[in-house]
C-alpha cells in the first residue's frame, strides 16, 4: 500500500502518530494510530506502557503535552520496511519544566539539550503495535548537569552535532592518546 507521493502508507500513519503527539498534541489522535493492543518502550529509563489503557494513560499523563515548549524535532534518516519504520531524529529543548519519560524524578535544570533518539516503530494492519525509543541516557544526564564527563567515555550534545553536520565534529576525541593526531 502506497500513499499518492509514493511513500509507503506506514510512514505517513507514524507521521500523523507524530503529528498528534508534537503538534497538536492529542492523545485520542495519538491512540487512533495506534492498535487495538499496542505497546511502548523508552528503553534507557523503561517508561511507556503496555496495551492500550497503560499507553493511554502515559501518552495522557507523562508524554503528551509534557515537552518544554521550545522542543523541536529534526529527522535525520528515516528507513521503512514491510512492518516497521526506523526514524533517526535529533531532539532538541530547555529542560525548564518536568519531564518523567526522559529523566523521570529529575527537577527542571534550565539547560539546553541536542539529543540523539532513535524510534523503531512496527506496525500490524496499517496500525501501530509498538514503539521502541533509544537514546543515549549518559549524554542526556551530562547535558542537564547529571553526569560530570571528565574522565568518562561520555559526550554531551557532541552527539547531535556530529550527526547533523558529521565534518565539523572531530571523530576519535575520547581515544586521547590512542589516536594521536598526525
């Protein structure tokens, strides 16, 4: 099944599945993309749900509408498969207000963050079944004071420079002296 432009029908229902969670802001929206039984996973700090009431009340209670306001989204890749759509995006907002699916018990720090995520969304009947969200919780933690990087194999919004403009990042900075520069 195709869509007039020729995109695969799958990308534009997680579109739309993204379009009610980021710019309307519509969790019964959000919740018709979806199937009768779907699940989510923020895997770095297992926040989500499982079926429809628990990912309901998540959407409704922790997610939706529960983004600072200046967050953006920018898609860096996007791959679809029969079943599954694969989204590359980098997030970026002021962590000026509570945000328990990101950094659950964490109180506002005013900073900036630039976050790699990564979603995995699979898709039974032209609907959505679940929702697998990666990204890296060690830069997300550096990046609103959390994690003190000296010493540690970590970066911070590094990690969203690179990926949106990969030539004016240096590559191999944490080898150190493992990688000497010529």
């Amino acid at each position: 099944m195709q869509t007039s432009e020729g995109q695969p029908a799958l990308a534009g229902v997680l579109d739309d599945h993204l379009a009610a969670e980021f710019d309307t802001r519509d969790v019964t929206a959000t919740m018709q993309t979806m199937t009768g039984d779907p699940y989510l996973n923020h895997v770095p700090v297992m926040t989500g749900g499982i079926g429809r009431d628990q990912v309901r009340r998540f959407y409704d209670q922790v997610f939706i509408g529960h983004w600072p306001a200046d967050t953006s989204i920018e898609r860096i890749s996007r791959t679809v498969g029969a079943g599954q759509v694969v989204d590359e995006l980098v997030m970026s907002f002021t962590h000026d207000i509570p945000m328990n699916h990101l950094l659950p018990g964490v109180p506002p720090s005013g900073r900036r963050v630039r976050l790699p995520v990564c979603v995995v969304a699979a898709f039974e009947d032209g609907k959505l079944s679940h929702e697998h969200i990666y990204w890296d919780q060690a830069s997300l933690l550096v990046q609103v004071g959390l994690l003190d990087p000296a010493g540690l194999p970590v970066t911070g919004a590094e990690q969203a420079e690179k990926l949106l403009a990969p030539r004016s990042v240096p590559a191999n900075a944490l080898l150190g002296e493992a990688w000497p520069v010529p």
